[in-house]
C-alpha cells in the first residue's frame, strides 16, 4: 500500500509534464525537487524513503517511467544529466538562433531592396547620360560613319525644300551653333548646343535653323548616344562633303549644356561693314584670310525673307560646293535692290543676291585680296576652308573632352568620313 501510494503520489506530481519527450527531464527535476520540498504526512515516512531511493537511483542508475504515449529515458551519470541539461539549453539556443536568422533575413531583404533601389536609379541615370550624349560607351568611328551615312542618304527627302537639299541649311547650322565663340572670355563654341533650348533659338540670327534641327532630331532618336553637339557639327561636315566639298576632319567628344549655359548673342546680322568684319575675325580668333575663306561657304543656300529679311541665292548653283561665291562678287555688276526689304545688292538679271556684309570683302582692299585668291584658286579655297571650318567647329570645346573620345576611336587622329559616292565606289571595286 505505501508503495502504491507513494507511485500515485509521483505520479500526480509528474502529470503536468508535457507530451514532448526533449521537455520531459525538466519537468522531472523540476517535479522532484517540489516533492523533496513537501514535508511528511504522517505514515508517509516510507514514501518519502522510497522517493529518496528513487532519486538515487536516477544518479548512479537508470530508470524508466512509461506514463500513457510518453517515455522518459534518464541517465544515470554525471554526463549524461549535463547532455540532458546541455539539449535544454540548446532548445533555448535554437530558438534563439532562429529569431537571429529570421532578423538576418528581414536585414538581408531591406538590404537587397536597397541594391534594387539603387541598380534601378543607375539604370535611369545611364539612361538619362545616354539621351544627352554622355553615357560611358565610347563609340568608334564606325558609329559615327554610320550617322554620318543616315544623315547623307536624308538630305535630298524633300524635294520641295528650298532647292531640293537639307544639305545648305545643316551646314549653316553647323555654323550658327559655333560662331558664339568668344576668343576672349573662351565663352560660346559648338560645345554645349544650346540652341536647343528658346533663348538661343530665337535669336534673330538663328531664325530658320529649327529646319535644320528638325531635320537632324530623327538621327539623334536613331543613336542618341550621340550629343546634339557632336551630331550638329558632323551633320554640316557631312553636308560640305556631299555637296563636294573637301574632306573635313571631325573629331567627337562635345557635350550638351543646360540652358543656363546658353550663349551669347553675338552672331553677325549681314550687315557689317569691314571694321566690324575685323571684329568677328578678332573675335573667333581668326585671321582676314581664315574669315574671308569661311565666307565662301555663301555660295551655297539661300536667304529667305521670312526669316532674316533678306531674300535669294548666292550663286546659281546653291546646292553644290564651289568657288562661285568669289567669281560672282568680283565678276557682277551688283546694284542696291528696289524693293519693300532690307538693303541688299541684286545682280542684273535679278535672280542672285549679295548681303551688305558680302560686299564688304569686295569693297576693302586687304579682304578683296583674298577674294581674288579663291576666285582665281579652287584648290587654294579648298585647303584653307577645310581648315579654318575644322577650327570653328571645334571652338570652346575642352581639349580633355577629345581626348576622352579618342579612346573609343583608338587614335588620336581626327575622323575623315567616307561619302557616299567613296563608299559606293568601294563596294563595285571589291566585287
């Protein structure tokens, strides 16, 4: 009876033990000491002898205790009770661990939305450098003879356009978007191309270039890792070309500017006499001879009245490059035009045109000198204007800015372009 009893007894304080057999020896300890603590009934004496065996045995013996679907397993040597102390710790650890990993985890994720975050903003950024012309890829000559042929094979798309060519009024742009270059203050040049924007664009000197840009923006959606500087300025080297020009030599590197950098307005009007022609010359940096062999680019394009006032052709052939500028401004018989416009000269026929500024090359001695030059020397013109349009093109553009481009080139040397007759002409030979 006492042994049944005393069983009973352990086995009521053993009952709230959990189902989980890694919890069972904590309850057993803990059971057992809360036990041992309770002081004898009377007639309990045995029991609590037999506890104490009991107790005894689970340090030096082993023992097992069945109680419904649990089994319990204790050792009975100092080792063991530390590994079952060891698993309780463990299961502590565990969890703990877990918390930690699932708190890494949580770090890992906000870090990885962090990198999205930021690969995503890269991804825009390159994508914005890339539409203004200043994304890292370094595009080779062959990028740029391939925008050199798309904006070749456009020129002649509108035959209604003024005289069927795009050709004239590209190169002009060419020349309005470079000749704000102050040689004083290193203000204004091609770099920038910030006609872009209103201020500039309407400038009076600059009415009518938005056909030319028009024209060459489809070209800057085509490859728009090309700055609008860059495609400016290769766009009137590609139309003196192929209007049968000299080669010019074109290298890349411009870059475009906010609005905030736009140029000043300092163009020429067609209305300079000498002294003020010296000015401009003076102020790109030029010499009278540099700035009489630019002039000559007159003979191709025409002026139009409802954008500078003025109105007609150079020459008879406005969409061919030649040295007719000088024969017709020394050869004419130019007289003041009678008409509700501005002063100009008119030829007898009436069907050319010379401005104010053009007759001050024939009218000064030292300017008509070199008229006379390029009248009697094409292949002289030739040279010194592929030269002195090589300059103006590359006026207010840092040198570090070429060097930089040149890398993707692979050399140093400036782009000469092939036109589209070379490149034609290339093909039937190879076959």
């Amino acid at each position: 009876m006492t042994l049944a009893r005393s069983s009973l007894r352990f086995s009521r304080v053993i009952r709230p033990a959990p189902a989980s057999r890694f919890a069972a020896p904590r309850a057993f300890y803990g059971a057992s000491r809360a036990y041992s603590t309770e002081t004898p009934k009377p007639g309990e004496g045995s029991s609590v002898m037999f506890i104490s065996g009991v107790l005894a045995a689970a340090t030096f013996g082993y023992a097992f205790i069945i109680r419904d679907d649990f089994k319990f397993w204790a050792a009975g040597d100092a080792s063991q009770a530390e590994k079952l102390k060891d698993s309780h710790r463990g299961l502590d650890e565990v969890k703990g661990e877990k918390e930690s990993n699932s708190d890494k985890a949580k770090a890992v994720e906000a870090v990885s939305a962090a990198k999205s975050d930021e690969a995503k903003e890269t991804k825009e950024s390159k994508s914005d450098k890339a539409s203004e012309g200043g994304d890292d890829k370094l595009p080779t000559i062959e990028d740029y003879q391939k925008v050199y042929n798309r904006i070749a094979e456009s020129f002649d798309k509108d035959p209604d356009f003024d005289d069927g060519s795009y050709a004239p009024v590209v190169l002009r742009l060419s020349w309005h978007s470079s000749g704000t270059y102050d040689s004083k203050t290193k203000q204004g040049g091609s770099n920038g191309a910030t006609m872009r924007f209103p201020k500039e664009a309407n400038y009076d000197a600059n009415a009518g270039m938005h056909n030319a840009r028009n024209f060459l923006e489809p070209f800057k959606q085509e490859f728009p890792w090309i700055s609008y500087s860059d495609l400016w300025t290769l766009g009137g080297v590609c139309a003196t070309q192929e209007m049968g020009g000299p080669v010019i030599p074109w290298r890349p590197g411009r870059q475009d500017e906010p609005e905030s950098e736009t140029h000043a307005d300092n163009l020429p009007d067609g209305e300079e006499d000498p002294n003020r022609l010296r000015s401009l010359a003076d102020r790109l940096g030029f010499t009278e001879k540099e700035l009489t062999a630019l002039v000559g680019a007159h003979a191709m394009g025409r002026c139009h009245r409802q954008y500078s006032g003025f109105d007609g052709p150079w020459t008879h052939s406005p969409t061919m490059y030649s040295n007719m500028f000088y024969t017709e401004l020394l050869n004419t018989e130019w007289k003041p035009r009678q008409w509700d416009g501005p002063f100009q000269y008119q030829d007898p026929e009436k069907q050319l045109m010379m401005l104010p500024s053009d007759y001050s090359f024939f009218t000064d001695s030292k300017f008509k000198e070199y008229v006379k030059l390029y009248a009697e020397n094409d292949e002289e013109w030739r040279k010194d204007f592929a030269s002195v349009y090589t300059k103006l093109l590359e006026l207010g553009v840092p040198t570090e800015l070429f060097q930089k481009a040149a890398k993707g080139l692979g050399t140093d040397e400036p782009i000469r372009f092939k036109t589209k007759d070379q490149q034609e002409s290339a093909k039937q030979d190879s076959n």
